[in-house]
C-alpha cells in the first residue's frame, strides 16, 4: 500500500494533482510514495491568482507553491518536465514530481478548452496516448472534474491520505450506552478510594465495545464511568455520579441531559485542554462552550481571554469589503455568539443590556481565522466554531496555536458542511476526532437530541 491508501500498481503510475488538492493539503506532493506526481502549469497559475491577500486559501496556496519550489530548486527546464527526485528528510529520495507544460488542446481533445478543468482533462488525454505503458490518475477533490475525466478515459480519484474513516458513522461517539448493567459483563473489579474519588480496575468480557482514553460509559442503571486508562482487555475508570453531573452549573447554564452533564464537566475540567463537541443544531454546543467559557474567566479566572472565532464558507472572501476593525467586521459572523449569550441572560431585567454589559466586561475577543495563523495563545480558552467546514491540515494550524495554560474548543456539525469539496468523511472535524481518540488531555462528546424547541426538533428530522 502506499500513503494514498491504495495497492501499488504493477505498471508506473503518474499522479496530476488538481489545485484544490493543494490547497486542501499543501504537502501533498509528499504523500505518493515512489510514484510519478505531476502539477499541470494551469494549477499553478491557479495557485498563484489565489497566493495573494489574508484569507486562509492565500495562505494555504502560498505554502503548496513555496514546498514545489523547494522540490524543483535549481533543476533545469528539462528535468522539470522530466521528473525530480522529490527529498524526505535525511532518507533517500522517492518519487518525481514535475510539471505538466501548458499546451492548446490537439486533435485528441476530448473537451471544450475554454475552462481549467478541461484543459488539464485534455492533457491528461493527450499524455496518455503519447505514453500508453504509463497510468495516468487525475487526483482532485471535484467530483463533477473526476465525471469529466472518467468521461474522456481518465482515471480519477478523490485525495483520500488524511480521510481516516470510510463512513462516518463509524466515528466514535465520545461514550458508550450499555443495556442493561455494565457490571454484568465485568469478570474481574479492583476497587480503591483517593482523595475522595473512587477508582476501578476492570477487566472486560469479549461483548464489551473498544474503549479509548477519555471515552464515558453510560448503563441503564444510572452508571457513569470515566476512561482514563485502556491495556489489553482492562479498564481503569474513575466512578462518576449522574447527580452531580446533572447539577453542575456555569454562568448559571445547567445541563439538560447527561451527554450536556459530560460536554460541560470536559468544558470545566482543568487537565482537559481539547473539547470537540458535535451535534446537531440546537443540541446545545455553543451555549455551554460559551456559558463555560465566560464562568472560566470572569469567575475562576482561569484563563485571561476567549478568543471566539468562526470557519464560515466566504468568511474570508468577503471580510476585506466589510466596514470597520477587525472585530467589527467578525460581528456579522459570530452573530451565534451573541445569539447565545442573550440565551444565557434572557430572565434578565434588560436581556440586551446584560448582553453589551457581558461584552464589556468579558476578555472576549472575536477574531478571523487568518488571524489566528502564526499567533501563539498563552492561558486563553480558543472557541472555535463552525469546524466541520475547516480541512484537516487549516485545523492541524490552528490547533498548534495553543500556547501554555491554553485550551481548545471545537464545534461542529458534520450534517452542515459548507466547503464544496469537504465531505463528512474528509472533513477537519472528523480528522481531529479520529486523530485524537489517544489524547490524555482530550474529550470528544456526540451531543445528543435538539432541546431548543418542540418546532425545531420536529423540523430537525422531518425536513
């Protein structure tokens, strides 16, 4: 197999990247093993159309072009077109990468060429039948270009290295509902008391579901057990009380179920620095990260700021235009915030009020996601919105901001994708939650049900 996740063709394979490619991943050229990468001159001039301004896309194409760059260094035109070793590391170097030269469409064009996609089709076309022994594979994210490339003969895929999970459903919840009583598949417990908690050594019978670190286990007896330890068929779990959870209480928000109970107690939690939760609209994500949020640093104090920032189709695109600073221009787009917070003080006297008065009051800081690049946050709690609509290499950036005392929380909703060419599967979100099931500082919860209204749940699954 190689990095792509496919078996290794007998015959040489030459793989033509599409520009969202790059710019979904900027590495991506390293991630076909010894194979034969191209990048057509019309993605490079794509590349550079997109490389200028503040916006994430800039930014991403900025670094595809600087990694190319870097690979073809001071090789000759020839060797270019050729093919250059492409370098990893100190090992040796592995595959070619080189640059497909911008020709008009010949009397085999399969296509009009009069846009991009079928320019680089007609290429594709053309190259094949001047080398027939090798295989020629389109890689792009499009799925209308890979129609179109498969119409004229051209084998095309999806870039798949960074989707972890072939369908999502597989990714895991955060915790485990067993029937019936979790004590029942135990075979063997080990019980001790610290400090006022209550510890469990627990080796597992066969039926019982693969546990990670930080996973809870729920019963139909009111049981709830927190993972903290996971080696060959036994469990360390800490003893958790559904009372207690239930009564937790931040910024005077309180959970309406137990999955909020176990969102808002990682929220909380000190040696927590990363919260992924998900869910549907209304299940409740932003209120408690928000309400968790303000009670960590107007109350506890434990940490100095919030910045809230948002991953919004066109965000980027259309930010420069508006009028005003920064944060006045985020405004339009975190308008969920604000939403939020009036939620929170809504028994108020003067909802509206309470609200500018929070605002002012509050270390809340409304930043673009650009913004965040290249920054390091020292004691800040990062809320950031709208994840499912991040790639996984924008949320590896934005992630590795964390700075000391810092701590993390992503929000999404993988039913709500924005981004033309991210799917559930390939999405930041899903990556981040797969990627960090090991993470002993990490909690990922599946917020359940939509509490916000009778009319919104009913929509929720009938619509």
């Amino acid at each position: 197999m190689d990095d792509h996740g496919r078996s290794r063709p007998t015959q040489p394979t030459l793989y033509v990247l599409d520009t969202n490619v790059l710019i979904h991943d900027p590495n991506a050229l390293l991630n076909f093993e010894e194979h034969h990468v191209a990048i057509p001159m019309t993605v490079l001039e794509e590349l550079d159309k997109l490389k200028t301004g503040k916006h994430n896309v800039a930014a991403e194409c900025r670094q595809a072009i600087r990694l190319i760059d870097s690979v073809l260094a001071e090789s000759s035109p020839e060797d270019v077109e050729r093919g250059v070793p492409i370098p990893r590391g100190k090992g040796e170097a592995k595959g070619r990468l080189s640059i497909l030269m911008g020709r008009r469409a010949g009397p085999m064009a399969c296509l009009p060429d009069d846009i991009n996609d079928n320019r680089i089709i007609n290429q594709l076309v053309e190259l094949r039948t001047q080398h027939p022994q090798e295989r020629v594979v389109l890689v792009t994210k499009d799925i209308n270009m890979r129609l179109k490339a498969r119409g004229c003969g051209i084998a095309a895929e999806d870039y798949q290295t960074d989707q972890l999970l072939d369908d999502v459903s597989l990714l895991s919840q955060g915790y485990h509902n067993l029937p019936g009583s979790f004590w029942d598949n135990v075979s063997k417990v080990e019980s001790r008391q610290e400090l006022g908690r209550v510890w469990h050594r627990v080796q597992l019978s066969a039926e019982m579901p693969p546990f990670n670190v930080n996973d809870f286990v729920l019963d139909e007896q009111g049981f709830v057990g927190w993972v903290k330890a996971v080696r060959d068929g036994e469990v360390i779990l800490l003893d958790m009380h559904q009372e207690p959870l239930m009564h937790q209480e931040a910024w005077g928000l309180k959970p309406r179920d137990i999955y909020q109970a176990l969102a808002l107690f990682a929220l909380l939690e000190p040696d927590i620095h990363l919260v992924n939760l998900t869910g549907a609209a209304g299940s409740g994500k932003t209120i408690l990260a928000l309400a968790a949020a303000i009670e960590q640093t107007m109350v506890t104090k434990r940490y100095r700021r919030i910045i809230a920032t948002r991953s919004v189709q066109g965000l980027d695109e259309d930010i420069g235009f508006l009028p005003g600073t920064e944060a006045e221009k985020m405004e339009p787009w975190l308008g969920a915030i604000t939403d939020n917070l009036e939620a929170l003080h809504m028994d108020d006297h003067n909802p509206h009020g309470s609200v500018d008065y929070i605002l002012s009051k509050v270390p809340l800081q409304f930043k673009s996601l650009n913004y965040i690049r290249g920054r390091s946050f020292q004691q800040s709690l990062i809320l950031i919105d709208e994840c499912q609509n991040l790639t996984p290499h924008q949320m590896k950036t934005i992630i590795t901001r964390a700075g000391s005392g810092s701590k993390v929380i992503c929000l999404g909703n993988l039913a709500q994708i924005d981004t033309p060419y991210l799917s559930a599967t390939s999405s930041g979100l899903t990556y981040l939650s797969e990627r960090f099931k090991g993470f002993n500082h990490g909690v990922h919860i599946t917020l359940q049900g939509v509490p916000r209204s009778i009319l919104a749940e009913y929509a929720e699954s009938h619509l």
